[in-house]
C-alpha cells in the first residue's frame, strides 16, 4: 500500500509526497521492466493526485535517469516522489523526493 502526505496546499499549488510501489513492474518479461514501472508511477500519480482528463503527468528525468540505472531489467522496487498541481496550468508534475 503507498503512503502519501499532503506537505503544502496553499493557493497556487497542491504538494504531495508519494511512495511508489513498482512491484507490478515485475510482473512483466525481464526486458519491459523499466517501462512498465514508468507507466505505474503515471497511474499510481494519476489515481492520487485526482487526475482529470484535461491534465497530463510530467516525470522529472532524475527519476527516468533512477529507473534506467540498472538497465531495463531491474528497475527499483519502490521510490519516493513529490507531487505538485500548480494552478492554473495543466500539469502534474513528478520529480525525485530529496532526502
């Protein structure tokens, strides 16, 4: 089960960090890894953050860069996101979580 946790929601933007399950990543041949994981984090994102049908997911490419690491084989088992909706534009972006 992901955690999430609203960390800012003022008027301009709607902050949320996320953990990313990639499991089902898994569950597809060796070589689709990476893609598939790519597509969990976009409807994992999607699902949390109340997409609607006029918004698109933007992944930062840190994380591609994180996902493609070690190749398409073996990507993470799981990752840690922020997520931000700024007003006014019809975006959800995804960038890496700075520990």
């Amino acid at each position: 089960m992901a955690t999430f946790q609203i960390t800012e929601m003022n008027d301009m933007a709607e902050v949320r960090e996320l953990t990313i399950p990639l499991r089902a990543a898994w569950s597809v041949t060796r070589n689709h890894r990476a893609n598939r994981a790519i597509s969990e984090i976009k409807k994992h994102v999607s699902q949390h953050m109340k997409k609607t049908e006029d918004e698109k997911v933007w992944i930062d490419e840190e994380i591609n860069k994180i996902i493609w690491a070690r190749g398409a084989q073996k990507p993470p088992r799981k990752i840690k996101v922020v997520c931000t909706r700024e007003e006014g534009f019809n975006i959800l972006e995804v960038k890496l979580m700075e520990e």
